[in-house]
C-alpha cells in the first residue's frame, strides 16, 4: 500500500487486511495505531524491463512523468518555473490542474490575471503507462523527479526506480527516505530549489561524462538491490515471518 491517506481510510478501520505492507512509513504507522501487522518493504522493478543503453546518444531534455493534479502544487511550481527559465523541458501528464483549489475558486474572479500566467496543460503531451512509459524514458538523458507533497519525507516517489532503471539522470527533491538508500550525486542528483535546480540541469548538460557516470551507477543500485526477484525475497522473508507468529 502506498498512497495519500487519513485517520478515516477504511482499510484501517475495517479490518480488511491482516498484514500491510509499504514504504511508506506514515502508512505503516496508522497501520500500527489500529493494531494491523505491518512490514516496510520498497516497490522494486521487474527484471526483464532493466535498460541501460547508449547515454550519449539520447535526447538531451528533460522528462517529466506525473500527476499534477489538486495534491501537487510544489510540482506545479517547479514545472512552470522551468517553462520559464526555458529549460528543454517535456512533460508528459495527466490531472493536470494550473492552480489549486483556492485559485481556481476566484478564477471567474480573476480571469483576465490567470490567462497571462504559464499554464503547464498547453505544454503537457499525452501521458505514458506501463512499458511504453519506461521505454519512452529510456530515449532521454535527465528526468525530474518531485515527491508528492502529502508523503514528503516518508516515502519514495515510484519515479525514482522506474527513471534509474533506465539508466536516466535522475534530478530529485531531497527527500530523508530516499536518502536512505541513494546518495546524491553518487546514484542521483538531489536538488535545493528551484533556481538550484536549474543550475544542476546546466552543469550536467555541460559535463557529459559525470552525468554518464552518475546515470550508470543508480542503474546499477537499482539492479543490485531494488527488483522484483531481490523483493521477492524480502516477501519470502516476512511471509515465514508471519507463519512462525502464527504457528
């Protein structure tokens, strides 16, 4: 389980499960204070879509992948200003929401004040799914990663494994769990703000050979320690786990 949550989601309240698993620690926490068994465990990659090609050879833009909808307004922020700054930048969405919800009440308001801002859904193409998703990916040296605002800190965005296990440059908010398991500028660049964000995707567009190694080591992290067949021992693990309790 790994998604926005409260205090009344039924699957806590209801006894619908015996065991939750997740990486996300607020999850695992509420799971607790309902007295529900519960194990970390991080999502991982399939094996057989791992994909480390030609670095050099791709395209040189930056990708972005994700909800922008009502819960994301610091992902809304960061897009826009790259828009602006006129970083080469793709982004391929779905809920794409301009403002938030407090916005969009006086939009009627103020309509002739929002229709001069950057509006991220004439920018935005289609977005991707599944394998066609991470293959597209693999065409593109950087992609941004923003970690949803309502598990910041708790949990890792699903992008940090898909983007890595394609051999991408990852950019990524800091975040204290992810920081857990990769090291910046070692598996991934961690970026500040957004004006220190913009300086990362300068100096790496401008020293190839960093970038390339930087790339190639979380590819590697990722097939060293987060695939299915390396989670699906951990779940072997917690599952004997479990038996020996009940027993």
């Amino acid at each position: 389980k790994s998604s926005k949550i409260s205090k009344d989601y039924p699957v806590f309240k209801e006894n619908y499960f015996h065991h939750i698993l997740s990486d996300n620690q607020a999850i695992l926490q509420m799971a607790a204070k309902y007295k529900i068994k519960n194990s970390p465990m991080l999502v991982s990659i399939p094996d057989r879509v791992l994909s480390f090609n030609e670095y050099k050879l791709r395209n040189n833009k930056v990708l972005f992948m994700g909800s922008i909808g009502n819960d994301y307004d610091q992902r809304r922020k960061i897009l826009k200003n790259l828009i602006k700054n006129k970083i080469d930048l793709e982004i391929r969405s779905r809920n794409i929401k301009d403002h938030n919800n407090k916005y969009e009440k006086i939009t009627k308001l103020f309509f002739e004040y929002f229709s001069t801002n950057i509006k991220i859904s004439n920018f935005s193409k289609n977005p991707l799914y599944g394998l066609e998703m991470l293959k597209y990916m693999g065409n593109f040296k950087n992609i941004i990663n923003i970690h949803s605002d309502f598990d910041k800190n708790n949990a890792l965005n699903l992008r940090i494994f898909e983007s890595l296990s394609q051999g991408c440059l990852l950019f990524t908010d800091s975040n204290k769990k992810m920081e857990q398991y990769f090291k910046n500028e070692e598996n991934l660049v961690i970026y500040d703000d957004q004006s220190d964000l913009i300086k990362k995707i300068s100096f790496y567009k401008e020293n190839q050979d960093i970038a390339l190694k930087i790339s190639k080591n979380g590819f590697d992290q990722i097939k060293k320690s987060h695939t299915t067949s390396v989670r699906l021992e951990e779940f072997k693990n917690i599952c004997n786990i479990i038996w020996k309790i009940i027993s």
